[in-house]
C-alpha cells in the first residue's frame, strides 16, 4: 500500500473517501465540523437523529454528502475527547483501516492523524498508522489452495496533517513505517512458516537471500563442522537429535567505518522444539515452531535497517536448530563442554534454548563488539510473570537497559525490566559441572538468563525474552513480528537520524 502526507482542508479533498473523527457524546471534530458547514449541516443532523454515538471504534459510512468533493465521507467514534489515549488510537486506526478495506474505497484521506492523543505528535501518530495499517493487511495464505483477498482493497492512503510545517516530520514517519512494516512482515513470514518448511537451512536461505538484496549486507554462515572445531559443544547437542543440521547465520550490515565496534543481535532459531527427550505434552505442541521467533526478529531487524541504511555497524547472528528427541540426541545427565570451556550439567533437555545461545554468544566475541542483545523466546515462565504484553527485558548494564526500554516506550513494541541480581544466580549450581542448565521452579526467566550472563562478559549485555510477545495463540494466532519495532527504534535511536531532526 502506498502512503502520503498532506495539509488541506477536508471539504477541498478530491477522494474516494475522506475519513473524520467524531467524539462521544455525539460531538464532532474539528474537521468534521467544517465538513458540516459545507454540507450545511448535513453530519450534524445526523448526529441529533442518533445515527452515531461516537463510541471508540464505531464507524458510519456515508455517501454523496451535500458539497462535499469526495465520493465518501467515513465518520469513526473516537470516544470521549479526553480520554482519547494510544491503545484507543490504535485500535480506532485498526478499525478504520478493516473498514476502508471491506467497503470498496481504494484510496482514501485520513484525517484521524490530527486527534490529539495525550503526549503524542505527529510523527507517533502517522507512523503507528502506517505501522497499524500494514498490520492489518498482512496475510499468511502462501499454503492454502484458495487465498481469499478483498475484492476492492485499500491502495492508497493520505494522511492529513495540522500545518506545512510538520510535512517533512509526517515524511520521516512513514518512511520509518515502512521499514519496520517490511521488517514485521518478513519476521512473520519467516516465523509462521511451518517446521517442516522452516528449518535452520531455510533460516540461513532466508538470510542469505536478504543479502543478496542490499549492497551493504553479507552473509555467512556456520555449519556444523566448523562449529565441531571451535567446540561449541552445547549449540551441537542440543542438535543432534534431529535430522536437520544445525546453522549459525550471520548477517553483517556496514553502514559505518570499520573502525566502529559492531552491536550484535543475537536470535534464538529452534525452528522446532519438541523438548528433546524431556519431551514436551502434545497440547499446543504445535506452537513450538516460533521457537525461532527470536531469530526471525533479528532477520527483521535486519531487513529494517539495510532499508533505512542507517549510519551503524550491526551483525545479525540467527542460531538455528532443532530440539528433537532421537536415539542420537542428547540426554538429562549429559555434561557439555561449552566453546568458552564452563561445562554444563543438562537437567533437562527442554531447557535448550540457552544452550544454543551460550555458544552463540562466547562466538560472537571474535566481532568484538560493543553491545550483544539476545532475543528468544527463551522461558514459558515468562508468560506466567508479564502475559502477552510486554516482552521480558534482563540487563547486566543499565544504560543499554534504559536504551531498550525508551525505545520499547517510543515504538509501542513493549518491554519490562526483571531483575538480575547476583542471589539469582545460586540457582544454578550445579554438584558435578560448573553449572546446571536451569535452576528450581522458581523466578525461571531470571534463572535463563543467570545462565546467560556467564557468557557475556565481553560486552555489554542485554536480553529479551520474548515468549508471550513473538505470537498470538488462539483463533486468530500467528506470529506478532515482535520485537522488531522495539530493535529498530533502538537503532534509530543511536544514529544522529533520530526522528525529530
Ligand atoms: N521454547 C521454550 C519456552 C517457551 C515455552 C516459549 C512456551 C513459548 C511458550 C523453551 O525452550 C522451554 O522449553 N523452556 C522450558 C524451560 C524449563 C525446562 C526450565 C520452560 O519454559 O518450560
Ligand atoms: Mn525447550
Ligand atoms: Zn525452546
């Protein structure tokens, strides 16, 4: 879909549809208003009959208004003025957006981008309606026979904007849309693929596709015979019960010198995580293939950033694998000798998405970067302690948390902060090895990335655990393409082309 700015008045709009606010109890908006003197009143009247009360999310379609130039005018309940928040924003624009598609304009003028939504302007509100409307629109249906797709769909959208002045500034914002959309959508392509499709190859094809598209993007990869050599023993066992080979990919964006250390994101890619020998309960086992929902949000990351070519050096590292039980895969008891030589005694062969990552992380030390940041979906205790709303955020180093958790707060794509105090890490001793590969029942997302933190004392370090975020379940589930918004934002953030210049 194609997206624009503009500054005019809504009765001079030449469109398929013009698309205006109207406040409970039965109040228009400015806009609307100077819709309803042209039309002498026309919106008014209908308003005093009953025909819209105004509510959040209710929408009435009206044709061949009295004066006015567009085809269409659709009035949307915004609610009460003041209460009018981000989470109503967005779902007003969600709701808009279903609409317009499901009533046959092709293109049309919004004006809900001049609402004032508490401590938004308008970069926010044109970019998450860039971001909500592509959102929308997405669809998974390269595995069905018969794709159903709207007759008449949404192609065009202008978004209106108070003055000329913040043209450039509502610009910005649907380029930046844009690129995170397109990162999104890869990373719930890529995740929603199903296991026997999606395997740690498909992973590394994926990549190395994405680089053959941008000039300042390579790839590489790493097999399991070089991973042998360099003793990443843990990222192996957990492998070995499948018959998928396990790859390491990497993807390196250049868009700074190279005497800039790179920031590394690191994606846990279990493209199936049957639980091993401790095998999983069969409910919902199917769910386990966004066990690569990390790995696909770094692919976004990535795909976002080669887009907005930013000024950084950034590797992407995608540990794929698979967690299968077999009579080659690796057992509870098992003592692994990991690449940065602490050994691990495995309690549980479930427990194996940090096994990958320990080796991942001790092998991107060679890049000396800066700053490593792990995604995965690492914990189910994770959904016990934050639901499906915010992303779980553990970091050994503050200022890099508080980066993460701004640019959380600024792209909507939330994040919490658990705590990762060293009494944690008791946990995990272990009789026999340097460490058990999880702790008790207790605080199970801290104890992962206790587990974690040993192997990051190069750099600075964060994590986040994103298993209640990277998918829906349900009717409607599906992968969410979480966290890439938060990443890219965090991207954009540490270059001077932070969205207010
Ligand atoms: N991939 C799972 C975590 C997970 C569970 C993500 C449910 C999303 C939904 C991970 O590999 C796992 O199995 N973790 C175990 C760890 C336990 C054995 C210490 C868990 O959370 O139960
Ligand atoms: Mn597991
Ligand atoms: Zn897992």
């Amino acid at each position: 879909m194609e997206f624009s700015v503009k500054s005019g008045s809504p009765e001079k709009q030449r469109s398929a549809c013009i698309v205006v606010g109207v406040f409970e109890p039965r109040r228009l908006s400015g806009v609307a208003e100077q819709l309803d003197q042209v039309s002498e009143g026309y919106l008014s009247n209908l308003l005093r009959r009953g025909d819209l009360e105004g509510k959040a999310g209710q929408m009435l379609l009206l044709h061949h208004v009295p004066n006015i130039l567009s085809e269409r005018v659709l009035l949307v309940g915004c609610g009460k003025e003041r209460e009018l928040d981000e989470r109503q924003y967005k779902q007003i624009i969600e709701k808009t957006i279903h609409t317009l598609n499901e009533t046959g304009s092709m293109e049309a003028v919004c004006f809900l981008s001049e609402l004032h939504v508490k401590g938004r302007d308008t970069y926010w509100k044109v970019r998450q309606a860039v971001e909500a409307a592509q959102a929308g629109l997405y669809t998974f249906n390269q595995l069905k026979t018969r794709k159903e797709e709207p007759r008449r769909p949404l192609r065009k959208l202008v978004f209106n904007v108070p003055t000329r002045r913040e043209l450039p500034l509502g610009e910005r914002a649907i380029q930046h849309a844009l690129a995170v959309s397109k990162g999104v959508t890869i990373c719930r392509d890529v995740a929603n693929m199903p296991p026997n499709i999606c395997t740690p190859r498909y992973l590394a094809e994926q990549a190395e596709a994405m680089a053959a598209n941008y000039d300042n993007l390579t790839f590489s990869a790493v097999e399991e015979k070089e991973m042998a050599e360099l003793g990443m023993n843990a990222y192996l066992a957990v492998g070995r019960g499948s018959e998928n080979e396990s790859v390491l990919s990497l993807l390196h964006y250049q868009g700074a010198g190279d005497d800039v250390a790179p920031l590394v994101l690191v994606g846990k890619g279990l493209t199936f995580d049957a639980g091993g020998i401790s095998i999983k309960p069969s409910a919902n086992m199917d769910e386990m293939k966004y066990d690569m929902g990390g790995a696909a949000s770094v692919l976004g990351a990535m795909q976002a950033l080669a887009e907005l070519q930013l000024p950084v050096n950034v590797i992407g590292a995608i540990a794929g694998c698979e967690n299968m039980p077999d009579g080659k895969a690796y057992r509870p008891g098992d003592i692994l000798t990991t690449m940065s030589g602490q050994t691990v005694e495995v309690i549980n062969t479930d427990a194996e998405g940090r096994l990958v990552l320990c080796d991942t992380l001790t092998y991107v030390e060679r890049f000396s970067p800066e700053t490593v940041i792990d995604v995965a979906t690492l914990t189910g205790a994770c959904i016990i302690a934050l639901g499906h709303h915010a992303s779980a955020l553990m970091s050994t180093h503050n200022p890099l948390a508080h980066e993460l958790l701004n640019a959380s707060e600024q792209s909507g794509d939330r994040a919490w902060r658990l705590p990762l105090w060293d009494e944690y890490q008791d946990a995990l001793d272990s009789p026999f090895a340097d460490m058990a590969n999880l702790g008790g029942r207790d605080a199970g997302s801290i104890a992962a990335a206790c587990f974690l933190s040993r192997f990051t004392k190069k750099y600075h370090w964060a994590h986040l655990d994103i298993a209640g975020t990277a998918w829906r379940s349900g009717a409607k589930k599906g992968a969410t393409g979480r966290p890439v918004p938060m990443l890219t934002q965090f991207l954009i953030n540490r270059t001077a082309t932070g969205q207010q210049d």
